[in-house]
C-alpha cells in the first residue's frame, strides 16, 4: 500500500474511533475530579497526565477502582491464581492449552527448554518481554519475569500468540517468514486474548466461582477492556506521528519536546503535570523512540484484533454478544485462524484479512459494535457534562504539512497555570488554529520491521 495511502487509512480509522474515546474521557476525568477535586484540572478539559495510572498514560486500567460504576465482583483473578498455587510455568500451560484447543501447533519441547519464563535470581537482565524467532523452523523462545498476575497471563498469550505464528509460518520461504504487516503479528494473541479474559472463560478453567450475567457486570466488564483498548487508540496512534514527523523534517531537534506534548494535548486530551522546558525528551522515556521500533502496529492491532474476533466468533458459532464470545475449543475457529498465519507475508496483508473475514478493508467496525452497550451507556452518563477538551478537533489531514506553530516559548506549559478559558484562552495550551496547525502530520512512511523479535510494547 502506498505510504500516503496507509497514512490517509490510519488517520480515517483515528478519527472514526475519537467520539469514543472523547466519551470515555470525559466519563474518567468526571470520576477523577470526583477523587482529587475540580481545582487539580485545567479549565481546557485535558486531564494532567500523572493523574491516568500509567507512566505514559497509555492505558488507564489502573482506575478501575476510581471509575468502575456498579459494586459488583471484580473479573481480576490475580488472587485466584495465587490461592490455587498458579507459577509462571502453569500460566503458560495454560496458554498453550487455549492454542491446543483449536487445534493449532504445541510448543515444541525447544521452547520449554530455552525459553526465560522468570527472572534469574543470580543476574540482571531485561525483562521487556518478548518473543524470538531464530529462523532454524525450530528455536522459538520467549523472554519474560513473569507474575502471577491476571495481567501478566494476558501477557503470556500475547506473547504464546507471537510464538505460533512463527511455528505457523516456518515453512516458508525465509523472506516471507513474518507477519502479514506487524498489526497482524501484535493481534494474534489479543484476539485469543479477548476470549480468555470474559467471565465465562475464567469460570471454564477454573478461576472464577461465578459469573455475574447482569447488565451492570457488562457494563463493569467493558469498562474494564475500554480502560485498555480505547485509551490506548490515540497513543498508539500518536506515537509514530511524532516519529514520522521528525523523519520528515517538519519537527527540528529543538522542537522533540513541544511536538510531543502539541499532539498529546490535542490527540489524547492529557496535558503535563509540570511545566516541560524545551531542552527535556520526554518521549525518549518511551522505549521504542530511543529504541527506533515502529509503533503503529499496535494502533492497527487494536483495531485488528477486534475484526478478527467477529469473524472467528461467527464461525465458532457464537451467536451471543461479541464481549461474551469465547472460541475457547472451536477447532473450526482455529483452522480458519491457522490458515491465515501460515501464508506468512507471502501474500499482502488485505489478501490475508480476507482470508478471515471475507473483506480486504481494515475496519473498526467490530470495535465499535463490541463497546455498542458501553458506548451507550456512557453518552447517557455523559448528558449534561463536558465532552472533550479544548482544540479537540485538531483541524490538520494526515497529509498536512504545515510546520509546527504556537508555543513560542521555551517550556510547555503544565496543566496548572492559567486557567483562562473559552475559544482564545490557553490555559497554558495553543489556540485552536495553532494547535491544528502544529498537530500537523507531514510524514514519510518509514516502518522498520524488526522481524526477529517482537516485543510486547503497548504495556510496558
């Protein structure tokens, strides 16, 4: 696909999905406001970045506590795990067996042998985890300090799905051994994902007593994906137009720090906790922009993993909602599953989309219908209140290529200074022209396939 092509699709797929996730903002900043006071937050709308639970305030599961709206029994089955004596080496059984289930590949005995499931107690090491393909059709290996962690379980079958892929494809040629494009990669684990974390799956293995089937349970448990799905979309997204912009030269190196603040204001509502002065780089504290790994990946997985869950859901005859469909044991799930990983890159990846769900376009669709109850339900919870933030509607194209304008200064201001609101008022923030303006993506497609290791990136 042409570079202006993909930059113009990933754009549309941003915008389609921001209603949604301005919905589930405002929502959180209402709750948070609620737990810190209205005097902690800015008049402009955007929340202060350190207030979201995560470092990069890429996800927002960390509130759950803060925002989940109806008392009823958490779906964490972190302390299940622990008082059924769970270790790193059962949860990952436990993955395989998901992947065994639909009849796709075991791990071969080379894994269990090679592989670092727990931190070494006698040396230091990185524990970004990670999966690794040798390129031999045998040597497959995953890298991981694992917990006993509801979270890291999910982790492990992001990871598990990295490895089956490589176990699906290794009898290709070597050049076509990799994903259809890297969001398939990333979303091979996630879609399985999806269906180990319901209610329903977690009570099939043994980790949940009950299941509470009400609406305000699915509503709590949607909030609860929502809270790491969609507020990761516009960091996902933003995350290799800040890259894409310096490639291209619209940002110069004394700009790193006010272009990565300009698109997180305007992309994700957030604002700084502190005023950042221009010499900082802050992005820098992200792995994969020191470390050059492309990141729209995991914005198109989101998306991806989402399409593929409809369609594997059709075909293993699910016939309720898409956020209670669990695949778990529907071998013909896995054989149309299969059937796309083991084409590699041999094809092009909307051939090979097509091969799951019978259209070659890239779709949030699914997404959409998946979070419909959610989504309804917070426009309700939302009447009366403000949505969004100031300059939210970022008037820039994907193919705009205006040079970055506003911030003048030398710092960028945090989300406690003024306060002066209304259509000209900064509160420490560009107007909406400058702000449109210096969101502006001129970019170059430039995605660096690293084709050997795949990190589990969004969560770390």
């Amino acid at each position: 696909m042409p570079s202006e092509e993909f930059k113009e699709l990933m754009f549309g797929l941003y915008r389609e999905l921001r209603p949604l996730y301005q919905e589930l903002h405002a929502y959180v900043r209402r709750k948070l406001k609620e737990e810190y006071g209205v005097d902690k937050f800015p008049s402009s709308g955007h929340i202060p970045a350190h207030l979201l639970g995560n470092m990069w305030a890429q996800t927002w599961g960390n509130l759950l506590d803060f925002v989940q709206p109806y008392n009823r029994t958490s779906v964490d089955i972190t302390t299940a795990m622990i008082q059924q004596g769970y270790n790193a080496l059962r949860m990952f059984n436990v993955s395989e067996e998901f992947f065994t289930s639909l009849g796709l590949e075991k791990m071969p005995q080379s894994f269990w042998d090679n592989s670092m499931i727990t931190k070494p107690a006698n040396r230091s090491v990185v524990c970004h985890a990670s999966a690794w393909d040798f390129y031999n059709q045998k040597d497959f290996r995953i890298k991981m300090c694992t917990d006993i962690t509801m979270e890291d379980l999910i982790t492990i079958h992001h990871e598990m799905g990295h490895i089956q892929y490589f176990l699906q494809y290794k009898d290709q040629p070597v050049s076509f051994r990799d994903g259809a494009n890297p969001g398939f990669h990333e979303a091979v684990g996630d879609v399985l994902a999806l269906s180990v974390s319901t209610p329903g799956h977690l009570k099939k293995i043994g980790l949940l007593k009950t299941v509470q089937d009400d609406y305000e349970a699915d509503i709590n448990y949607m909030l609860s994906i929502a809270l790491d799905k969609i507020a990761f979309l516009p960091f996902g997204y933003l995350m290799d137009a800040y890259r894409w912009s310096i490639f291209s030269g619209e940002t110069k190196m004394d700009d790193l720090n006010k272009k990565w603040w300009q698109l997180r204001e305007c992309l994700q509502g957030i604002s700084p906790p502190l005023s950042r002065p221009k010499t900082s780089f802050d992005a820098g504290a992200k792995y994969h922009i020191p470390a050059n790994v492309p990141y729209i990946r995991y914005f198109i997985s989101v998306i991806l993993q989402f399409q593929l869950h409809e369609k594997l859901c059709e075909v293993a005859n699910q016939t309720g909602p898409l956020h209670k469909c669990d695949i778990y044991q529907s071998k013909e799930a896995g054989a149309v599953l299969g059937d796309m990983l083991k084409l590699g890159s041999s094809k092009p990846w909307p051939e090979a989309l097509e091969i799951i769900t019978g259209t070659s376009k890239l779709s949030a669709s699914s997404l959409v219908k998946y979070f419909k109850p959610l989504i309804d339900w917070l426009k309700a919870n939302n009447t009366g209140h403000r949505v969004g933030w100031d300059m939210d509607t970022c008037p820039f194209s994907a193919t705009t290529t205006a040079p970055p304008s506003g911030h003048s200064t030398g710092t960028v201001p945090s989300s406690g200074q003024s306060t002066e609101s209304g259509p000209t008022g900064t509160n420490g923030l560009s107007t909406s022209t400058s702000i449109g303006n210096s969101c502006g993506t001129g970019f170059s497609l430039i995605l660096v396939l690293c084709t050997v290791k795949y990190t589990f990136s969004p969560y770390i």
